[in-house]
C-alpha cells in the first residue's frame, strides 16, 4: 500500500506539492523474494546488478528522475528523492509537516552554527537531524536521501545563499563538510547501513543567484586552476574522502563553459576518479534542462540525457528526463549502457539505507516521533546559538547586563520581536520561536517594546519618533537590527551590503535619545557595513547572531545578561560598502587583480581594511597567550621531504591523518578573568613575503583552530601540529600543489585588541624556515 499525503510547501520562492510516500520493502512479496535481489548474504552489488536484470527499459526511465515513479511489477514503491535538512528537518517536496511530525528541531542557520569553530557541535548537530529524518522517514513522512550540506565558499558578500555555508574560508569549510556528513549518515556505527544519506552541493563553484541580468541558470563561472584547488575544491574533496558523503549535487552554472552536470572532468574524473566518491549524483533541480535550455551546450534532447548520464550524473531533479528519456530509451540512444550505471548509483544508495533488506536486520527500524525535538535537540539547538554569537564591540563595558538593578529597559528595531527571521532559509516547522524580545522579558520586568520600522527594509521614518520615545524612558536600550528573507535568499542577491533602507539612521536616532551607549544586535547571514555603529561612542557594543534558530533570543538574551560567555568568531569579512563597486560578482577570482579593480576576498587575499575581520570576536573575559618556558621557537624543515609526503596524500586525505607532524608547538592560554569563558584559538600559516605577490599566495591561511575553556585565573597548555598539507600551495598556471622554500610564520591567536579596555586577543609568532 502507498500512502501519499498531499501538501503545499515552499521551496525556492515557488508552490511546490509534497507526496510522503509509504516505503514498502518490495523483497517481502514475490516476484522479488525469491531472487538474489533479495539475498542479504549477498554483496550489495551482485543484487543490484540482479534487480537491473529484471527492469524493463521503460521502467528504468521512470527511475532517474527525483519523483521516481517505482515499478509496481516489481512491488517497487515510488520514491521521492528530495529532502531538505540544512539546519533541521525543512521544507521539501519529501518532508511533510503534519500529524505526527508537526515540526522539527530548528537548528541555528549554518553561518551561525560554524562562528562557533567547535567540529564536535558540527558533529552533534549533523547527529541529530539524521536522527530526526530517519525518525520522519519511519513516520512516512519524510524519505531518507536529504540534500544538505551546503559547502560552497562564501565568495562574495552579496551573494543571497551565502547564510546556508561555513562561510569564507576552505580549512573551516572542509572540517564542517567532514563533521556533519558524517555524523549525519551515521557515523560509521553500522558500517553497512547509513542513518541517512547526505549530499554535499552545489559542485562546483556555485555562489551566484541572480545579479546585473544574470542568473544562476545561465552563469559561467570562469575560475582558474589556482582558485578552483585551493578555494573551491577543498569542502568538496573533504566531503568525500573524510565525510564519505553518499551524494554530490551538481549546479546550475557552468563551469569554464561547460555546465556542472555534463561537466565530465568534474564528476568522473575529480569526484569519483581522483577522490574515489562512491554514490549517485543528483542534478540540482532544472539544471539538466539548463545545459541545453539556458546553456545551449547541448543542442537535442537526446544527447542532453546522454552527455548527463556519461559524465556521471545519475539523477535528474526536475522533468527534463520525465519527459524525453522515454524517446531516448525509444529511439536506442539511451541503451541500457547508458542507463545501467546511473542505477547501480541510485540502488546503491537505497540499498545502503535498508530499503530492500528485513526491518529486523536495520538499526534504525525504531527511531519515531519521541526522537524528534526531543529536550536534548532543544538544549543543542540553544548551545549552539550561544557557541556562533559574536561579540564585535564592548566600549565602554556594557556588557554583561546585572538584571538585579531593576532597570527600565527598551527592546527596539525591526528584528527585536521577529520570528520568521531566527530561522533562516531553507527552513522547517520549528516548534516554538523565541524572539529578542522574548528572551530579555525572561530577565527582566515589563521591557518596552518598539520597532522603529515596519520592517528591515526600513523604508520609513514614520515609528523612529516611538523608539526614540522608548529610548529616552529606557536605562538600557537593546537594538536588533539586520538583514531577513525578504533581503538575501536563494534567487535574490544583494546589491547593497549597508544595513538596508533608514536602518542607520534608526541606530543614530536611538543612540542619541538613549541616557547610555545602547547595545546594537545584527541578525543577518552576509556581512553588512557597521562602520558607523562601531566608531558611535553611543553605540556601547555590537553582536553579531546570523540567524540563531527557535532558541535564538533566549541564546542572545542569555549572552547579554552573562549566562554565556560569548566566544564566537566571524567566519566571513566584514567588508565597507565601497566593496561591491569594486568589483563584480561575475569575477570569480579569490585574488586582487589590479587589471579589474578586484582588491581580493576575503582574509586570506582581500588587500584593504576589513570593517571587521575573519575571525574577529571577542569575551567577557581576558585571555593571554604565552610561551612554555622550554618553547623553542623556530625550526628548520627540509621541503624536499615535505613534498614527498603531501604528494603521497594530495589525492587521499584519509592517508593524512596517519602522518606525523613536521612540527609540534606549545604555549600557554592564560584566563585573567572575570569569568570562566571559552577562547577559540586560531592558527594561520603566513608564506614567505615574496611569495604573495608573484605567485599569487595567500596573505595567511587557516591551518588549525579549536576552542578551549578555561576557568578564571587558570591557564592550560595548548599542542598544535602542523603537517606538510599545511606549507602547501596551488600554484599559477595548472594550479598544481607545491611547498615553498623560505620562512614561513605560524601566526597563533588573533591581533586585534577590543573597543574597551581589555585586551581580548593574544598573539604568537613561529618561525619555520623551509629548506
């Protein structure tokens, strides 16, 4: 029996119908039973390879596409392919919100969730929402193939998805891809059975959604060998070889003129020749009917399926395939040669994940309803909103908040009761919302609240007279303001990266009105241009949260009045607004170009003064960095021998795990106080100086980063390893791997001191001399 619950979903801005299908094991009844299809002693392969034996052509075509139509000959039920989870259980044409499954934990929006620079939490999270999909699949509302995450490099502030990624930086990016693919598919606990299968997308260099009159249907995104090896490729490749990710989405975009999804070298040759992906690669949805439509690389039907399929695609998300494959199939284009890999991809998948194998034998059978936003989900959920909050400003100490004094206080601006707007995109049913406003009334008695503006847009100044109003009644004004849906999403990017309509002017009305410097929170996924609120001496201190998820004002509430210390980092650059004229979205280089104007991206090439940068973020507390009495602190290493480790592992980064470090260093991380607190600590490797500007090196890269708490008055030692990948570089031209000779500096901590009188960040330096 199919059981199909109709509903109506967003995704992508349009109506989409969502059809929960109930799976049914089609080896429990004949003809399939008796086969070897069936046999679980078997290897998966032999009974994929004996089920595709027993389709017919037509049946095979029904098969390709996301809404498969299964083979009722065969008691094989239909299968919806796409399912949402980027940061909970969201919204998709498999995932259906009702009855038993009214709601899913909502997590802390990715660019939220990676400021916390904890791959545990990364670990955790991806833990849990396999959990919960497993639980809605076993509720038959849900299927068990769910496209998230995304790894794509934050590239440019504009861009409207860049909320949904680990940010700027591939070290960061790839430890994220690694830490919730895995933990999502299971964790290798059941070598043979995935909880749930996990696709990292969009491959590749997809960071554009529709800007200057074009889109991302019809972009070309021409990138060098140089940038697509040391920024594009890295998540991806971590993916795969340290997340073992079961699915690769392929983007909309070409690449270098040749559309992702027929894009060969890309899908046979990098994915599953070079990095060894074993899995099925769906379309992103419409994108096979870009590469002839929108593309025009392909000029029939025919050979658009084709060249698709042969370049490793295995699964089209849209109608493209529904409706030629069938005249393909018909006029003996579409052979089973054709056909028959991209099945064993698909059955793979399905076969791992139990489909066709006894409830008894699959250690997933009883996840259910009790295992969904359970009170150990909630507590991660507000954890991890508490772990991405960035404290950017703190002059002069305002923060923490004493909620004992009995203060007046006034909640102010367009996000301070927002709720849509904690969540996100690519969002699910959260069950509860608790706004700014919510969270300091846990706090506080009777806050005042005023929105200043109907809404981010701000595009009037009709409610300012009301929060100046409130301001001036107030002894402490929180104001939160930013960015929401209605400005950076899927299909929409910025223009503008200053805070949108009269939002400044909202800051410098309340500010002025206040009896004392107010506190200023940005919600929002990309950067904005807070150069205005951070040199206001009436903007008393500055917090950035993304978008922090259904506990978001309790976490930020929580932050304000010192129940959490905050320890946040920005994992993007906070860039003035002059940026976007400097340089167009259409120019994929990570490097400045003096030819076009691009001044670089992001910490490691961008080559002006970041409004806040990479990694900036401060605590309530004190840190101090120092040497071990017995450090040594320079060394010398023989590059010769260095390449010849890193090449043994350029393709294998499992391989890298197992080799020893070429250097090891330690130092103290001293907490002054007042408060126990967490400091992340982040370790760059900065190349030899005339490197940068010949062959395009990086100013620094992130090489090792981890949070350590510490309590007050306490130091710990703190180890760090240093590899050979570590002292690798792609270079000009074929962007090949090299390791510079010269004098490299390990640059440990942060140097950036604090708007207030506390020195928040230490900094070392280690010398390494490369022969």
């Amino acid at each position: 029996m199919v059981l199909c619950v109709v509903m109506v979903v967003h995704v992508d801005g349009k109506q989409c119908w969502s059809c929960s299908e109930t799976w049914s094991n089609p080896c429990l009844l004949d003809p399939l039973k008796s086969t070897d299809v069936c046999d679980v002693n078997l290897a998966n392969v032999a009974r994929i390879r004996a089920l595709l034996t027993l389709l017919l052509p037509d049946e095979k075509a029904g098969l390709l596409s996301n809404n498969a139509k299964g083979v009722s000959r065969l008691n094989i039920p239909a299968y919806q392919w796409w399912s949402e989870a980027l940061h909970g259980i969201g919204g998709s044409p498999g995932v259906t919100f009702n009855g038993s499954t009214p709601f899913a934990t909502s997590f802390p929006q990715v660019v939220t969730t990676s400021s916390s620079f904890n791959t545990t939490l990364f670990s955790l999270i991806g833990d849990a929402i396999g959990t919960e999909g497993h639980a809605f699949f076993n509720e038959h509302h849900a299927g068990l193939t769910f496209w998230t995450p995304n790894i794509n490099i934050f590239r440019d502030p504009r861009w409207g998805r860049g909320q949904e990624t680990p940010g700027e930086d591939p070290t960061l990016t790839a430890a994220y891809a690694a830490a919730f693919t895995g933990s999502f598919q299971g964790g290798g606990s059941f070598p043979k059975y995935l909880k749930a299968s996990s696709c990292c997308k969009h491959y590749s260099a997809y960071d554009l959604e529709d800007w200057e009159g074009v889109d991302r249907h019809h972009f070309n995104a021409v990138v060098s060998k140089q940038d697509q090896n040391d920024t594009y490729f890295p998540a991806f490749q971590s993916c795969v070889q340290r997340g073992q990710v079961s699915s690769i989405m392929c983007s909309y975009n070409a690449v270098n003129g040749v559309p992702s999804c027929v894009n060969s070298d890309l899908l046979n040759g990098q994915l599953r020749q070079d990095w060894g992906f074993e899995g099925y690669i769906t379309s992103d949805c419409q994108a096979v009917d870009d590469v002839k439509n929108a593309h025009h690389y392909t000029t029939s039907n025919d050979s658009t399926i084709v060249d698709s399929l042969s370049a490793g695609m295995d699964s089209d998300c849209g109608n493209f395939f529904e409706n030629h494959l069938g005249g393909c199939i018909a006029d003996g284009t579409c052979s089973n040669s054709v056909l028959d890999p991209a099945l064993e991809n698909l059955f793979g998948v399905q076969f791992r994940l139990g489909l066709f194998d006894p409830l008894e034998n699959q250690p997933y059978s009883k996840l259910g309803v009790s295992d969904i936003n359970t009170p150990k989900h909630q507590q991660l959920a507000l954890e991890a909103a508490e772990q991405g909050i960035v404290l950017l400003k703190n002059d002069p100490i305002v923060l923490p908040l004493n909620p004992s004094k009995g203060e007046k206080m006034a909640v102010v601006g367009p996000n301070a009761n927002a709720t849509e707007t904690l969540l996100g995109n690519y969002e699910g049913n959260a069950p509860y919302r608790i706004t700014v406003f919510e969270g300091v009334s846990r706090f506080v008695t009777d806050p005042v609240y005023e929105p200043g503006c109907a809404n981010v847009n701000c595009g009037s100044t009709d409610q300012f007279s009301s929060a100046a109003q409130a301001a001036e009644n107030a002894d402490c004004v929180i104001l939160v303001v930013g960015l929401d849906q209605t400005v950076e999403k899927e299909g929409l990017d910025r223009y503008d990266i200053s805070l949108p309509g009269e939002q400044e002017a909202l800051i410098e009305v309340v500010a002025s009105a206040a009896k004392k410097p107010i506190i200023l929170v940005v919600m929002g996924g990309g950067c904005v241009d807070l150069s205005a609120a951070k040199a206001n001496k009436n903007v008393g201190a500055i917090l950035w949260t993304g978008y922090p998820g259904q506990s978001g004002g309790n976490a930020i509430a929580r932050t304000l009045f010192g129940l959490n210390v905050p320890s946040g980092r920005l994992t993007q650059t906070f860039y003035p607004s002059s940026f976007v004229h400097e340089v167009s979205m259409f120019d994929m280089g990570m490097r400045p170009n003096p030819g076009t104007g691009n001044p670089g991206r992001g910490y490691r090439f961008y080559t002006g003064k970041p409004i806040f940068a990479f990694g900036a973020g401060m605590s309530y507390s004190k840190f101090t960095y120092s040497w071990e009495p017995s450090t040594q602190t320079s060394a010398k290493v023989v590059g010769s021998k260095i390449n010849e480790l890193a090449d043994q592992t350029f393709h294998n980064l499992r391989a890298a795990d197992k080799l020893s470090p070429i250097l090891n260093i330690s130092f103290w991380l001293a907490n002054e106080g007042p408060f126990d607190a967490t400091e992340v600590v982040l370790v760059y490797m900065r190349p030899p100086p005339d490197l940068k500007k010949h062959q395009g090196a990086p100013l620094r890269s992130l090489r090792w980063f981890r949070r350590v708490h510490t309590t007050v008055h306490n130091r710990v030692v703190v180890n760090v390893s240093i590899y050979p990948s570590d002292i690798r570089l792609a270079g000009e031209g074929n962007g090949e791997m090299f390791t510079p000779r010269g004098n490299w500096t390990v640059e440990i901590g942060q140097s950036q001191s604090s708007q207030g009188h506390q020195r928040r960040f230490g900094q070392l330096e280690f010398s390494l001399t490369v022969l």
